[in-house]
C-alpha cells in the first residue's frame, strides 16, 4: 500500500515538475493582420480631421485612389521624385501633379497636335520649307488666328517674329519653331508666376467662378482629390445655391473625397454659405476651403454683383480671404470664353485662370490668347473629366507639350 502512494505521489510530482518547468506556455496565435485597405476609411471616418503633420489620407472605397496613399511592392513603386525637385508641398505651394510630365500633357493635347490642330497646321506649314520667306509671316498669321490665339496676341508674336526675319535671325524652319515657342512662354509666363497655388491662410480660401457649364464644380472636385491625397484637409463650400443639383453635385465629391461639405438652404445667400464654411474651417483648423459658386443667375449683372457680394463676406470671415479667386474657362468656347472672361475680370480681383476641356478642342492657342489678354497666369488645366485629369499649369511643360520637339526635328 505505502509502495502504491509513494508511486502516485512521484508521478503526481513528475507531472507538476513538467507542467511548471518543462512545458513552454503556448504562444498565442498571430491574428492576421487587418487588410489596411479595407479597415481604414472606416476607422478614419472618427479621427480628428486634421493631422499635426501633413499625411496621406485614406480614402472612401468610392473615391478615386491616389498612387501616394498605399504602400505598393517595391517594384510597383513610383520613383522616388529627385532631390533636385523637391515635393513642392514643403514650400506651400499646392503642387498637385509630378511637376513636369510633357508625355500626359501631351496626351490630353492629342486634339491640337493632331493634322487638323494646332500645332498640326503648323508642322505642315514648316514641314520640308527650305525657303524662308516673306509669306510665312502671313501663314503662320492665319494659323495663330485660327488656333483662337485672338488678334491682340497674334499680333504681338507677329510683330516680334517680323523683327526677327528682317535681320535674319530666323533662317531655318527650326529656328522658326523656337521662336514660336519662346513667344509662347514669353505670354504664358506672366510676372514668373508658376501653376499651382500658395497655400498662404490657414484657411486658404479659394473661390471659383465663372459661366455655367465652364467646369467649376468638377475643378473643385479633382483639386479636393489631389489636396486630400497630399495630406491637406479640404472644406468645400456650395456657393451655387441657384440650382439644387449643383449643392447635390459638390455632395458627390465631398462624399468621394472626404470633405466636409458646408450647403445653405436652397435659393439662400451664396454669400452667408462661403462666410460659414470659412468659420468651419478655421475652428477645424482645415487647410483649404474651395467655394463652388453659380454660373448664371437671372441676368449677367446679378451674377456679378453676386460674386462680388461673395468675395467682399469671404473678407469678413477671414482677413485676406479670398486669398485666390479663379476664373474657370471653357477652353472649347474659344473667343466666346475671352468675351465672357472680360466681364469677370471687370468684376472680380482674379488672380488666375483654370482653362478647363482643353482635351475637347483642338485651339489649343486659346490658352495663349486668354492668358495674354487678361494678364492672368494659368493656374491649372484640366484635360478630362477624370479627377487626375486637372494639372498644375507650368508654362515650360505646356509649350513642350503642345508645339514640342520630336516632330521639330523631322520638320527642321
Ligand atoms: N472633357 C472635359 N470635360 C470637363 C473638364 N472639366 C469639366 N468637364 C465637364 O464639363 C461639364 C460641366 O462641368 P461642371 O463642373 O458641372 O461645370 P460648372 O462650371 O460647375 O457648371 P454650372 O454649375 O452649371 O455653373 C461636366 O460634364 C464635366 O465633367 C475637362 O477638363 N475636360
Ligand atoms: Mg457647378
């Protein structure tokens, strides 16, 4: 019997001795990580809007994604930008596509390159010429013309180009293509302002305008998509309370995007939705608040003196709002879109142009005519109707893009 307990009691202090000593604790299991791309918009949606640092946003699953905001496999990966160009966010300006990319200008461009464009007609005027004469000033006269360059402007390049062939200076068709092109930065490079804006208030207050259909709405979409994707936090203010739709269509990108959307009441006062979205905005600490407003009202005066109105509370809300107001052309509408760009320009202290649907015409001139005639820089372009189709204008990459090389070269 003793035996019989010795035995159980040294097998029960073998297994306590294994238990406590020898067994390791069982790990726990790994959880699998969440899918970040799935978790985070949700998540997100409850974080404080606004980061200390500027960081990438996540997006919800309807909105377009931005390249920058996922971490892709290092072969699918974007080349890290030069040291050289450095992201031009650190210095505030909203820099909202890679700085110079001439191929997918030149893309949205096809229009003005192709035979019948542009830069088309001029590749055929100057194409195989062994003879410089007098006539080419006339023919590229007609083709300047034609191209929506408008008279004023036309003449302003003929007249140098004329000066230029008296002495001598153009003898070849290639020196002739690089004249053209100097004239066009030379209009397009107005006082060495750049494309883009300076994010320069806290909030910055941009405020759109322009005639209905121009593309105001659809700009304040793509430049919430690209502000957002860069880190900045938007407020986007439904300044167009004459139509219903409008206020609808500013919701589906604020939905898209992430920004809050501040809307009055229908066919209340644009002016009091503008000074309430700055209001929200600075007590969020937003950096960006881009205005929508209408693009007709019952007569053109109205409208101007609405725009007015707006522009003058926006000041009330925030000393030095609106710090850009930006005036959004239909660059399919050609001398139309110059009449029409006059009026606003007489109205409004505009500060710089949006030349929308240059993808749809093949005038690509018009850029240079309306640019010239109001003294205003181009700020962005927009070549589609998707939200990476806007790009921040740099007249270098614009001249390359529309009357560039490769074909200079077979022409010269
Ligand atoms: N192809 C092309 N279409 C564009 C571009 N920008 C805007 N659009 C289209 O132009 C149409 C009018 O754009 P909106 O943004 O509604 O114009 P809006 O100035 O807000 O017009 P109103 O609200 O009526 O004053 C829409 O169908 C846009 O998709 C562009 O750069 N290229
Ligand atoms: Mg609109």
């Amino acid at each position: 019997m003793d035996m019989l307990i010795y035995v159980v009691v040294g097998i029960a202090a073998l297994a306590a001795i294994y238990f406590l000593f020898i067994r390791k604790p069982e790990q726990p299991k790994e959880l699998p990580k969440p899918a970040a791309e799935e978790k985070l918009p949700a998540k997100r949606k409850d974080e404080p809007k606004l980061a200390e640092k500027p960081k990438a946003k996540a997006e919800p699953a309807a909105a377009p994604k931005p390249k920058s905001e996922q971490p892709a496999p290092p072969s699918e990966r974007e080349p890290e930008p030069s040291p050289e160009e450095p992201p031009s966010v650190e210095s505030g300006r909203a820099s909202l596509t890679p700085r110079v990319n001439v191929q997918s200008l030149r893309k949205g461009l096809a229009k003005s390159r192709a035979d019948e464009g542009f830069f088309g007609k001029l590749k055929a005027l100057l194409t195989g010429r062994k003879e410089i004469d007098d006539d080419i000033a006339a023919e590229i006269e007609e083709v300047l013309l034609a191209s929506d360059v408008g008279v004023a402007t036309t003449e302003s390049i003929l007249a140098r180009l004329k000066e230029r062939l008296a002495k001598g200076d153009l003898s070849d068709s290639s020196k002739i293509w690089q004249a053209l092109r100097e004239e066009a930065r030379r209009i397009l490079d107005v006082d060495g302002k750049a494309g883009g804006f300076l994010l320069r208030g806290k909030p910055t207050v941009v405020l759109l305008v322009g005639v209905n259909g121009a593309g105001k709405t659809t700009t304040i979409g793509k430049l919430a998509t690209k502000l957002s994707a860069e880190g900045h936090t938007c407020v986007l203010a439904a300044g167009d309370t004459f139509r219903a739709a409008a206020v609808q269509q500013l919701v589906v990108w604020g939905d898209r995007v992430g920004c809050e959307v501040v809307r009055g009441k229908d066919g209340g006062d644009p002016a009091s939705v503008v000074f309430d979205s700055i209001k929200k905005a600075s007590e969020q600490g937003a950096d960006v608040v881009l205005a929508d407003t209408a693009g007709r009202l019952h007569t053109k005066a109205n409208l101007m003196t609405e725009m007015t109105k707006i522009a003058k509370t926006a000041g009330k809300a925030l000393d030095g709002a609106p710090h850009e107001i930006l005036l959004v052309v239909d660059a399919t509408n050609g001398q139309n879109a110059l009449a029409q760009a006059k009026e606003f320009r007489d109205a409004l202290p505009l500060t710089g142009l949006v030349l929308t649907k240059l993808d749809g015409t093949a005038k690509g001139g018009v850029v240079l005519g309306i640019s010239d005639t109001l003294g205003l820089p181009v700020r962005f372009i927009g070549l589609g109707e998707r939200p990476d189709d806007l790009h921040e204008f740099s007249a270098d990459a614009f001249v390359e893009a529309l009357l560039g090389k490769e074909i200079e070269d077979k022409a010269a």
